[in-house]
C-alpha cells in the first residue's frame, strides 16, 4: 500500500547539504503537509509514495533553499542612490539623511516587499532582516510568503522609528508580540552597531537574550575606522568591548567581520560565534577582505548575506556565493579554500545554523521543512555539466533559479513568481523614486 503526500519532486540531481560533499541523482522528493517526508531512489517513488501533485524537474538541481543571514530589505528603495563612497559619508552624508526624510512604515513594507520579489527570483526563502518599523517589514514578509526573521534594532539617536534606545527595544518588543502567530517569522535582537549603541544599551541586549532566547545581529568589525574609534573612545578594538559586556557568545552573529586578527578569530570560535559573510557589500564599500580561511580553519560557523541593495546592489545570493569562494581563495592563495560544497554550505546550512533555525531549514533532510529552490541547467550557455555543485557556484547564476518552495508551497514556477502582481511592483517603485529623488537622471 503506498503512502499518501502531497508533492513528489523528481529533478535530475539533488545537493542536499546534508550529508556534507554528497550529490544524488534521480532521486525524488516526498513532501507532505510542508515537510520533507524522504528522498528516494526514482526506481522506489511510485511504489513507495502515491503523490497528489508531481513536478518532473528533467535538468535541474534541487537544492535546500538560500538563506540570506544579512539584509536590510526596505533600503531596495534606496538602490543605487548613492555609490562609489566609503561607508561613514556613505552613511553620514547620504543614507541617513535619506532615511530621514523619507523612512515609514510605508517606505519599510513597500520596500521589503520588492526585496522579497527579488530574493525569491533568486531562490533566496529566508532572510535575516535589520531595519526600522519591524512590524510593517513583518506585514510584507508574510504577504511575500517568505521565511523571515526580523531584526529589532537599536541605535542611541532619534529616527523617524523611535527617539532613543528605550524607545527603540520597547517597540521592537511590542512588534514581535503582534508578529508572533506567523510561524514563517522569528525574531533577533539587533542592535545596530558598536559606534551607535553603548555599553548601558549593550548590558540591556545581554538580559534580553537570556530571557527570550533570541540571536543578536549585529555589524560587527567593518571598517578600520570602527576600530580606531573604539580604540580611541573605549582603549580596546570592538570585539573585546563586547566580550567585557557579555555578548560573545552562540547567540551572536557578527556581520561582515573582515578585520580580524588571530586572537579574535580564536575567541570566535572558541565561543561559538557565527559571522554574516557579506563579500559584495564589503568590496563596494571598500571595507576589505574577510580572512575566510582562517576562520573555516578554526570551524567558525559562515553564513552569507546580501546586505542591503544601498550597497550591493543586489540582493543576489548566488553572487554572494561565487564571490565568496573566489576571494577565499584569491586572499589565501590557495585554489582549495571554500570549496564548492562548502560555499553552498554557507549559503544554507550556516545561514540557518546562525539563526537556531537549522533543525527546521538548510538541507534537504527528513522532518525538515520543504524550503527548497530548483536551479536550470536546460541552457546551452550551462553546458555541459560534470559536477552539479561546482556548476551551483561557478556557473548558474539567479535567472536559471526555476522554481521555489517556501513549507511546501510554490512560491517561483518556471520563473515566475506565484504570489506577485509583477506591474504593482513596479509601480511602487516608481512612486517613490519619484519621492526620494524626482531629478534622478542618468549618471
């Protein structure tokens, strides 16, 4: 008698993550009631499973799907305003006066709504969000049908979101009250970074994580200047002020990470740190290289991220994992540093590992939710093929990403998105171009 599920997938090749450096072929999926029920040989399928609905995926890869550990989703709108400048005038003299002017709970659910289009065009089903007005962000995620964690941020100056740090955690608090029924959102604390929040702010994130059990998100060792600022104001660079307050620990996420030396990267993995790898970000800004070997050498757990599209400029996780295995080892020197697998590992695995949310996404196992992304290889310019993952990093980019479930639902069907008026968004976008710069003519 064979047993009832709602979906069989049947793609020519699967990159489960899980086991690690494992490629299967032929092999279906059984999904039911959004779960990942088996993978089985194609010979077993039928008379195994008996399948309400079957997608016949011929020259595919089906891969667990992308997990964005950094962005900024709303800042979509903002794409593009300002490029080719360093981070602090970037922020000083350009982003954040934007911001000012024109930052709502519009502006955070309009914008996060656009990045969750482009995300899973990508193939991208969970992002790691850090932005102002984390209940309208919230409200987009779950009409986008994405997975999302949300980030409740903290900074210590007047926004157009809240007056002070106070204000700041207070609603970000009663924003996760309103959210949680949705069982596709969770929460991190995320506070914005160790130049905008001080030690008082710090002290108070450390309860807070202990009492709800919640990562915090935070940039981390960016810039130089962030640590000669630190240097100059607390005499010790970031990492180790952090360390005195109490957050170094599992629960962080250290987001960008590139100027580390040997004895921070020993405490991170001593302390089970994991880092927020943003090399497009990184690069655009100037920021530098993040030392990846070291890191993956010492088993620091490596998720990637977008960052957001002010600096990127997309949110392209396929780009973040070519870029990613290519500086490792241009840096390093050596051509075997972030491998292929360990690569896509980043882009899935670790991302969820960071998040607490690997028991439930990341890989393609049992008892797993059926967040899964299918990549085309049906392209001549793809051709040929003879190591599926390889192809995943090198080769593949976000428009071969066919289709995309988030639980078990389709949300990308032969490219297209299920839940999305393709001319509403791009009239959103237009409204408020016109808004934020109604001159913009072209550079």
């Amino acid at each position: 008698m064979t047993e009832a599920v709602d979906l069989l997938i049947r793609a020519r090749w699967i990159i489960p993550v899980e086991p690690a450096n494992t490629t299967l072929e032929n092999q279906p999926v059984a999904i039911r009631n959004g779960k990942i029920v088996a993978i089985v040989p194609d010979r077993d399928a039928s008379l195994r499973f008996s399948a309400a609905q079957e997608i016949s995926l011929g020259h595919h890869v089906l891969m667990p799907g992308l997990v964005n550990l950094h962005c900024h989703a709303a800042m979509t709108l903002l794409r593009g305003l300002a490029d080719d400048i360093p981070l602090m005038p970037w922020l000083q003299e350009h982003i954040w006066p934007a911001e000012g002017k024109h930052v709502s709970a519009d502006f955070v659910h309009d914008g996060t709504l656009l990045a969750c289009a482009e995300m899973l065009r990508g193939g991208i089903t969970c992002f790691n969000d850090m932005y102002f007005f984390p209940e309208a962000a919230g409200k987009a995620i779950a009409t986008a049908g994405m997975r999302g964690v949300i980030g409740l941020a903290l900074l210590e100056f007047p926004t157009a979101y809240a007056t002070d740090a106070d204000d700041y955690l207070a609603k970000g608090l009663a924003a996760r009250d309103a959210l949680s029924g949705n069982p596709l959102l969770r929460f991190t604390l995320a506070p914005h970074a160790p130049y905008t929040v001080s030690d008082r702010s710090f002290e108070r994130i450390v309860t807070l994580t202990g009492e709800l059990d919640l990562p915090v998100h935070i940039h981390l060792h960016e810039t130089l200047a962030e640590i000669q600022e630190s240097l100059s104001q607390y005499g010790v660079r970031p990492i180790e002020r952090l360390r005195r307050l109490g957050l170094v620990t599992s629960n962080l996420i250290a987001v960008h990470a590139v100027h580390l030396d040997a004895n921070e990267i020993t405490l991170l993995a001593t302390e089970g740190v994991s880092v927020a790898h943003c090399p497009s970000s990184n690069l655009k800004l100037g920021s530098g290289i993040a030392p990846i070997r070291a890191m993956l050498a010492q088993g620091i757990n490596i998720g990637l991220g977008t960052d957001g599209a002010a600096s990127n400029n997309r949110l392209d996780l396929l780009t973040e994992v070519r870029l990613a295995a290519l500086l490792a080892k241009g840096a390093s020197g050596d051509a075997s540093t972030m491998n292929a697998h360990q690569s896509l590992h980043a882009a899935t695995l670790g991302g969820a590992k960071a998040l607490g949310l690997d028991h439930e996404i990341g890989s393609i196992v049992a008892g797993k939710s059926a967040d899964l992304c299918a990549i085309s290889l049906d392209d001549p310019l793809l051709a040929p093929c003879y190591a599926p993952a390889s192809h995943m990093v090198y080769v593949a980019g976000r428009e071969n990403v066919s289709h995309v479930w988030v639980a078990g639902r389709m949300m990308l069907e032969s490219h297209t998105l299920t839940g999305f008026m393709k001319k509403d968004l791009e009239k959103l976008a237009s409204i408020w171009q016109t808004r934020i710069c109604p001159r913009a003519t072209p550079a």
